[in-house]
C-alpha cells in the first residue's frame, strides 16, 4: 500500500491546538459533545497523550455527577467516549452507563419496520418512522462496539441491521450516493438531496466495521456494508473539490465547502485502506489543515441540520460558530491519517 504525504508534527500540533480548544466549549449530554468527544477519544487511541484521557475523564465524572439525561438516539453518542474510558480504567460506572444506553436502544427507542431504529432528538416522538444517517454514528455504531467489546453476538447482529436496513432505505443505487433521510410513513427520502455530513456518517461508520468485528467476512450484513462503502466512495471522490473537501450539497456547486463531512468523508477513505483514494486523501489533508484556525477552531462547519424542505433550508444553514462535532471529524480524520501505515484495510472485499 502506498504512503501518504503529510508532515506528522503538523498533524500532531493541529490536533494539540483542536483539543485545547474543544476542552473551552460548554457542550452537556448530547450529540455535539458525543462526537466532539470521540474524536478525542480516537487521539488519544492513536497518540496515548495521557492528558487527552485526563481531559475526557474529568468532564464526563462532572457531566455524570450533574445527572444524565433521558436516553435518546442522539444522547447515545456520549457512549463512544465511555466505551474507551471504561477500556482504559476499568471502572465499573462507565460501563453501567454504556449497558443503560444499550438497554434503552434494544427495548425502549422506537422502531419502524424490521426493528429499524428511528431517529430520536428528545423524550417526544419527533420524527415518526423516520431514519437518518446520524443514527448510524450515534446509536448503531456505538451498539457495534459494546457488542465487539462484550462479544454479545445479539447487539453485533442488531447493529448490522440497522447497517443494512438504513443502506436500503437511504443510498441511493444510482448514484452512489446517501440521502440524508427517509419517511417510511410516505415512502420517500423527503426533500431528498444529497446531505454531506449525512454521507460523513455514512461512510465513517461503515469503514470502521471491518476494523472492529472479528471475522467480519463470516457475516451477510458485512458484505453488504463492503457494497455499498465501495459504491460511495467511488462517487464521493469524483465530487471532491479543488480545494480537497465537499460541499454540504454534494453535488450542488453553488453550496459551501463544509468541514464536518469532509473530515468524516476523507477519514472513511483513510480506514478503507485502497490505495486509489491516497492522492484524494492527500488533498483533504491540506483542505483540512487550512481550516484549523490559529486558537484550535475548526472553520467552516455548518450548524445543527434536520432534514430541510428544501436545497435552500441547507444552503443557507450558518457555518459561522465552532461545532463539536466539526472538532470531533477533524480529530477522527487526523488520528486514521497518523495511523495509516497500521491500517489493514478489507483485502479485495
């Protein structure tokens, strides 16, 4: 496999000044601090920067003694950072959360169909029947690592077909490409475009299954994740732009570069590991690289995003204020960069 061209104490200080910066932010319980999080988490997991766990460790013990919130699809995510603080301390309060996370997800979240999870911002039932790509970030993949990491073959098999069921119901065969959601009520993708950060998830989470599930070649669902990353990210990387990033329409030039789906986009091509993606890696990294700004902030990220009515309710969504989980791609994307020597990749799958 080829190598990638990037100076490693560049990398290294970015993530440095990203952190710093992310510890400022007053993020509570929920979805930006979840993958704000993670991406610390993942440094830590490649760099072993003690104080980057310190961090983790201090501000959840003080989010948990503050008292946690009423589980939903979106406050799960806070469970990709408890599953490595658990691993590296061993304490049993991280993994009683996680199981309380996972006994909400398998008997109490709503489901539609064949027991697809739908997509859950708050106590209210807010988007009936519903699925987003966000899910697989926030509930589907966490479910994933707990069933990896406690080998309950009953969660591996429930995260695959949330997998599968959200491939089906989102990506669109013709082009490659995933739509942000869809209404199985009415039987359409809604508005229907092409939602970057949508594709970010997407694509993330499905690079990372392979690398986290012993023997993944052994299950149906994991040749059908294999299918549908290829179909993405052969299409995403004829949309990438010359300046190594995506646009938060994907195929709309008239809309904005975003870094959240651009980090997420370009780290699911690090995990995959085909060498015919490096020189689009390559450009991402310094498309990447020129939005950290000096104080650690990650420019460019657009805000919160439901599924708009229309192109103009995403072109026009602000990517003016610093975002959790624009910190959180960037660290996740720097961390698959540093180690991408280490990385196996699916063979010819």
């Amino acid at each position: 496999m080829g190598k990638l061209n990037f100076d490693r104490a560049i990398i290294v200080e970015s993530m440095d000044r990203i952190v710093e910066r992310t510890k400022r932010m007053d993020m509570s319980w929920d979805w930006p601090c979840g993958v704000a999080y993670y991406g610390i988490a993942e440094a830590y997991e490649i760099t072993k920067k003690e104080e980057y766990l310190d961090f983790l460790k201090e501000r959840v013990d003080e989010l948990i003694d503050l008292g946690l919130p009423v589980w939903t699809v979106n406050t799960c995510a806070m469970g990709h950072c408890l599953i490595t603080l658990y691993e590296a301390t061993k304490e049993e309060a991280y993994l009683d959360i996680i199981r309380s996370k996972v006994v909400y997800l398998r008997t109490d979240a709503l489901r539609f169909g064949d027991q697809v999870l739908q997509h859950t911002v708050s106590a209210s039932n807010d988007f009936p029947e519903q699925c987003w790509a966000d899910t697989l970030f926030m509930a589907a993949f966490f479910l994933l690592r707990v069933g990896v990491m406690t080998k309950d073959e009953e969660l591996i098999s429930d995260a695959l077909n949330q997998y599968y069921w959200h491939i089906q119901y989102l990506q669109d065969e013709k082009t490659g490409l995933w739509y942000h959601g869809y209404n199985n009520i009415t039987k359409d993708h809604m508005s229907g475009f092409y939602w970057g950060r949508a594709n970010c998830w997407a694509a993330y989470t499905m690079s990372k299954v392979g690398l986290i599930l012993p023997e993944c070649y052994l299950y149906p669902q994991f040749l059908e994740i294999v299918g549908s990353l290829n179909e993405q990210l052969s299409a995403l990387k004829l949309l990438q732009t010359e300046h190594g990033l995506w646009r938060t329409l994907l195929n709309d030039e008239e809309s904005y570069e975003e870094l959240s789906a651009s980090a997420g986009i370009a780290a699911a091509m690090t995990l995959k590991g085909n060498p015919l993606h490096i020189k689009y890696i390559d450009k991402s990294i310094k498309g990447v690289l020129a939005h950290v700004a000096p104080d650690g902030r990650l420019t460019d990220v657009s805000g919160g995003t439901a599924v708009m009515k229309d192109r103009d309710g995403y072109r026009n969504i602000s990517k003016k204020w610093i975002q959790g989980w624009g910190q959180g791609m960037v660290l996740t994307f720097f961390a698959a960069v540093l180690n991408y020597e280490n990385i196996a990749g699916d063979g010819a799958l």
